[in-house]
C-alpha cells in the first residue's frame, strides 16, 4: 500500500486554511522508523517541517522505550519542529499534538477522543447516540486505541531545539484486542468520513499544526482547557499506593492531577497529587463492544 503524493498534495491544498509549518514531504513504503529516519535527515540539514511518511516501520519506538507494532497498513508519520521551549516543557508538545489531530478527525465525523497522556481513541458510537450531553465524561467510557504519538527531543542550555513529532494512526494494519484501526470502524459508516489513506494523512498533519500553532500563539492553558475537553479520563477512580482517587485534570507539564479520597488519608497534607507521564498506566477494557 504505498500513499499518492499528488492526491496527498491535493488534500491538504484543499483543507488548509493557514501555513504555519512549511511541510516538506518525504513518503516511503517501509522503513525502520519514521521518526529515526527523520532524525537522520535532520542531522543532514534537513529543516522544521520536514515530514518522513510511510505505511510499514520494521523497528517502530513506543512511548516508554517500548516498540510500537508497525504492520503495512497503517500510518506512520513524523514531523520536525523547532520549539525554543523549555525541556521542563516538552510534554506541551505531545498534549498539543494530541489535542490537534482529534479535534481534525472530530470536524471530519470522526468520534476521537484522548486518553491521558498521548493516545488516540475511538469512542464507541452507541455510547454518543444513547446520551445528549457530549461534555460529560461517562460519554467516553467506551474506548478503543486509535493511535499514539511519541515526541522525541534535541535539548540545548535546557531549551529542546530541535523536536521530532510521531505518530502512529490505525488505518487498515491489524490490531490487538484494545485497539480499533479505522477501516473497520468505517465499515459501518456512510458515507465513509476518511475516504482515503491520503486524506487520513492531510488531517493528520492538518491536526498538528492545529495543535502546535495554538501551542505557541494562544498559550498552553488555553491548548489545556481544549485538551481536557476530549480527555476521556476525567472522573475516572484510579488507585495510588492503594489510596483511592479520582482523575481531575492533568497540568501545563503534561502530568495526570488526582484528587486522592479525604477519608482514606492519614499523612498527606494535600490530597491532590501529580502524576508524572509513565508513571500510572490508566489501561483499556477488554472487549468494550
Ligand atoms: C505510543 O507508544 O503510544 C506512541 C507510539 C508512536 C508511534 C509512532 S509511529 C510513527 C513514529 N515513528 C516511530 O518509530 N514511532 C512513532
């Protein structure tokens, strides 16, 4: 399967309204990874906005130095930025990026939601049609994994100068049993709203340059109040230490805030702590549909 790179051109002519990274596109049909690859081109003077694309990766990187299974079939994609942010700050990246390539795919009919701290999911579509109120949380109780972004870092004096962005999105690759690639999803849709593997591409990197550019225009708390809205964990009961709490939000470093329960404390003076990114895995359930 490899991607058209005039109807690729074509789809992003047509949906974008503003150019603030000047993509430079570089398709492949396998490689190790796209965001090594891009790294590599990097190191050659490549410049910010440089884009490695490709539909198979045989060495592809996780979150958490895990590898991320890379089947022909899906999307891997990976962009170059050049932030001048604060390295205590990188994480604003990843939230931002998240944040763009959802809301893209929710204004193309597509019901993503975010699952703390950087991972795609499908909400089910029962759930949306059974209840009126978007907003509420129980609404994204019904999850699947979409896709996943992992954001590598080039730090100087403390500020990331060089930043590569990647993203992993199931298109038609096979998945395990908590995740959902997007031609299936599509097969119960008319019309499809992602009528193909080039337009998924162009709303893809649409998405993030949504996100970076509200990032560094308009200011991470209001990148973070957009976040927390298509975060499908608020209100969620997760455990520390064995002390109970609940999901509240996350904060501008990107970590998860818990509200422990009062009742259960005995030594801590706040009860809201904040959990750093690895730190707690939130999980999926096994057959939600
Ligand atoms: C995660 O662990 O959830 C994030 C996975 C990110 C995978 C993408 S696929 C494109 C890019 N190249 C890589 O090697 N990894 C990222």
């Amino acid at each position: 399967m490899a991607l058209n790179r005039q109807k690729l051109a074509a789809a992003l002519q047509q949906e974008r309204k503003f150019t603030y990274l000047p993509f430079s596109l570089h398709l492949f049909e396998t490689v190790s990874s796209t965001n090594q690859i891009l790294w590599e081109e990097l190191n050659s003077g490549a410049e910010p906005g440089c884009v490695v694309i490709a539909t198979q990766q045989t060495c592809g990187r996780g979150q958490w130095g895990r590898q991320w299974m890379s089947p022909e079939g899906g999307l891997y994609l990976s962009v170059a930025i050049a932030p001048k942010l604060d390295a205590t700050n990188s994480y604003q990246i990843t939230l931002a990026t998240a944040w763009g390539i959802a809301r893209q795919l929710r204004n193309c009919g597509v019901p993503v939601g975010i699952k703390w701290p950087n991972d795609l999911v499908l909400i089910s579509i029962p759930d949306i049609d059974t209840k009126t109120d978007l907003g509420t949380a129980d609404v994204f109780n019904n999850y699947k994994k979409l896709g996943g972004i992992l954001t590598e870092t080039k730090v100087y004096n403390g500020l990331i100068t060089q930043a590569v962005i990647g993203v992993g999105i199931n298109w038609a690759n096979p998945v395990p049993e908590t995740g959902i690639n997007l031609e299936t999803w599509q097969a119960n849709q008319h019309p499809k709203p992602i009528s193909s593997l080039e337009m998924l591409t162009s709303t893809v990197l649409l998405g993030i340059e949504s996100g970076i550019m509200t990032l560094f225009q308009e200011g991470v708390n209001i990148l973070l109040s957009r976040y927390l809205e298509l975060l499908t964990n608020i209100g969620d009961r997760v455990y520390v230490d064995n002390v109970a709490g609940t999901i509240v939000g996350v904060t501008p470093q990107g970590e998860l805030r818990v509200l422990l329960s009062t009742s259960e404390l005995k030594t801590v003076i706040t009860p809201e702590i904040y959990l750093q990114p690895g730190t707690i895995s939130l999980g999926y359930r096994k057959s939600s549909n």
